[in-house]
C-alpha cells in the first residue's frame, strides 16, 4: 500500500504497550506452507462473524473458551463423569453439552489429556515473541506470520497490536480474513500488512447467508475498498461441489477476479472433511454430511476457467 493512503489509526491499539493488548487464539501453528509465501507460522484467532457450514477450524467460531473431548485419547474411565457438577462431561447430546458451566472441572482430572481447553489468552507482546523463534525459517524461505482464525478482524484492537508489534520485530505479516468487518478496521490492518489473503464464498448474497450466516454485500465492498487503496491481495476460494461451483457462481467469480487491479493469486482450496470430526468434539452437528471433496480433474477444470482469463491461479493454499 502507498504511503498517504488510508492512514487510519486505531488509537487505543497504538497507544498501548503491546503487554497491555490482550486477545484470544486456539493454536499457532508452525512450519505452515500454505498460507503465503514461504514457511508461516499461522495464528489462528477466536472468534468469527460467519458460521460457514463447512468449516474445516469450527473451534474458532465462538469466541469464548470451550471444551473439547478428543475421542484418540479418552479410556472411558469416567473420571470427568465423576468430577462435573452437572455430571454431563463427555456428553455428546446438544441439550446436555449446553448445561456445560466450563468450570474446567474435566479437564483437570482427565488422565490422558482428552479433555482440553480450546481457547487461551495471550498478549500481542507474548504472541510475537513466540512467534518470532521461527524468524531463521521465514528468512530463508521468504515467509512471515500469518494472522487466521476464525476472523482476526473479530478482535480488532489485538490484531492491529500484533501487526505493530511485528513490524518493530521485523517480521513479515499476512493477514487471512473473510472480509466481514468494518472498512476501517480492515483497511488499518491491510496498512499494517504485507499481504492480504481474502477468502471468497459464494457470489450470489443469499446463497452465501444460507451457507455462511451473512449475505456478501459488505465482504464484496471492502474487497473492492482493499483493492482501490493498493493492498496486495491473494484471493482464496473454497471449492464446495453443489454449493459454489455451479457455472453461474464461477462465472461471478472469474468476473470479479478479473476486475481487481491488486491481486496477484488465486488459491483454489479442495473442500475436505477434516472439520466433520472438530464438530462431533464440540458437540456440535455437521449438516453437510454427503458433500464430497471435488475431484482432481473438476479442480483442473475450474483452475483453467481462471487463468482463460489471465489470472494466476493454483490449486491448494
């Protein structure tokens, strides 16, 4: 982004000292190639505005602390049973998992470590501390830290202290977003970002409420905002067979790819069934139990739909 554009400053964030910031992740994840150039370490937030019903990080949609149960590790020895005052630990039935106090109580006592909490809170000052161990592997890789989630824009005051804080760190930031937050927020982190990469859904507005929670007006509108102010954009583009793949929502696509001056990559992202296992720990159903991953040569064929029209497109992150 050129200097003078959007210089749009977050008061409190910038004026905080980066300990005083506080913000909520479940996971830094490490040695990440697929989200920007290079080898990441990727951050993933608590907390987002849509609630996509495939969605492969499901433990990032709420934004509070929740329990999980991993069902590789648990003995059935009934410890957390015992120890849960609603006597409910482990429950898989939604009615019971909602009487859950999250007193923590299970996970206490749980022998092997199946029972875990989801959810902790870090400062911007920990957060790139942490991260910055890795700064070996993005120097010689050409890569950074990657802010996702979740939405990190759903914690706007603690992203923009994580950017500030890696920039006087020194390292190179890209930030994942779905685009759903107010302008001013995205464009003060895309200021503070080396790269944006921004997730596209589903073209048509109710489609994308049906399948996501929200329509689409405002994700299109600050696309278009990142792209007139110069931000460096990578488009990602979840491919969902029966759901955004349809000739009509590709084309939509293609449209809106080829009318962006920034971008400079499209990422074709197979649907896969990972998220159906996360939803079953939280407790929570997964309502898109017959969608199937799409085929290499269906991936193939959307891929050249894109680059027909002279847009850098792969396929995977």
């Amino acid at each position: 982004m050129s200097a003078g554009q959007h210089k749009l400053v977050d008061a409190s964030a910038a004026t905080a000292r980066p300990e005083q910031v506080k913000g909520r992740i479940t996971n830094l994840q490490r040695f990440s190639i697929h989200d920007g150039p290079g080898i990441r370490t990727t951050v993933f937030f608590k907390g987002c505005p849509l609630s996509c019903l495939w969605c492969h990080n499901p433990e990032n949609i709420s934004p509070a602390p929740e329990i999980v149960t991993l069902e590789t590790r648990c003995i059935g020895c009934g410890a957390c049973v015992q120890a849960c005052p609603e006597g409910i630990a482990g429950a898989l039935d939604p009615d019971q998992r909602a009487r859950c106090r999250l007193c923590g109580a299970c996970v206490e006592v749980c022998p092997t470590g199946a029972r875990q909490w989801i959810g902790r809170e870090v400062s911007a000052a920990e957060l790139i501390r942490e991260a910055a161990a890795d700064r070996v592997f993005f120097e010689e890789s050409g890569g950074g830290l990657t802010f996702s989630g979740g939405e990190p824009l759903a914690q706007p005051r603690f992203l923009l202290a994580c950017l500030e804080e890696a920039r006087r760190s020194g390292l190179q930031t890209a930030l994942d977003t779905c685009g759903y937050a107010p302008a001013d927020q995205l464009l003060a982190a895309a200021e503070r970002a080396q790269l944006i990469l921004f997730d596209i859904k589903c073209m048509d507005p109710e489609r994308h409420r049906r399948f996501c929670g929200v329509d689409n007006r405002l994700i299109h509108e600050n696309l278009r905002a990142l792209d007139r102010a110069g931000a460096r954009l990578w488009l990602r583009i979840p491919i969902l067979p029966g759901i955004n793949d349809s000739a009509e929502e590709l084309d939509a696509m293609t449209e809106l790819a080829a009318s962006l001056r920034s971008l400079e990559q499209i990422s074709l992202l197979p649907y896969h069934r990972t998220g159906a296992a996360k939803f079953a720990r939280l407790g929570r159903s997964f309502r898109l139990r017959e969608l199937r991953p799409p085929s290499a040569p269906r991936l193939r064929e959307i891929a050249d739909l894109f680059q027909r029209r002279g847009l850098r497109t792969k396929i995977g992150g």
